[in-house]
C-alpha cells in the first residue's frame, strides 16, 4: 500500500474551496501579471528608443525621458509586490521512483 506524500490541508472550513477569500488567499487574476510585464516591456521600449533613435516626441523631452521611465519602473513594481501566485499542487499518481 503506498502512502500520500501530500499532507492534509488543515484549517479550511468545508465547501468553502481551495483558496480562503476571507483572508484575501486567492491567486492573483491573469491581467496582474500581464499588467506588470507589460509596462517592464513599455519600459525598456522607451528608453531604448530614446537612446538609439530619432523620435521627435521623445527628443523633446530630453532628459526627462529617463525620470518617465524611472517613474514607469517603480510604478511597476508595485503590481510585482503584490502578485500571489496559486498553490502549487502535485499531481496524485506520479511520482518519479515507480
């Protein structure tokens, strides 16, 4: 008789599903993570832009492209700090020694 790796999940109440929204346990929605990769990639768009082509929007900024994308960075990182991934679960039945 095999025995369950996985220990039991204690200190759910019944029916009330995998995740305790009581306590704001859910994972976070797709658009988060795609909230946040997004503008890392805006980020990067834009200060590449602005050091190695001629944009004329960008070039009037002149130094203030580097404050917008700073601002842009840190702003993303909030988003980033929050992100709460869902549990992760092994699969019952497979396991690599059988």
């Amino acid at each position: 008789m095999r025995r369950s790796i996985v220990a039991p999940v204690t200190g759910r109440s019944r029916g009330a599903g995998p995740y305790d929204q009581s306590r704001g346990q859910c994972p976070s929605p797709p658009w988060h993570g795609a909230l946040f990769t997004t503008a890392l990639f805006v980020d990067v768009i834009w200060l590449l832009s602005y050091t190695l082509l001629d944009v004329p929007a960008l070039e009037a900024l002149g130094g203030w492209n580097y404050t917008g994308a700073l601002a842009l960075f840190l702003a993303s990182g909030v988003p980033t700090a929050t992100w709460r991934s869902a549990p992760y679960v092994r699969p019952a039945g497979r396991s690599r020694g059988a």
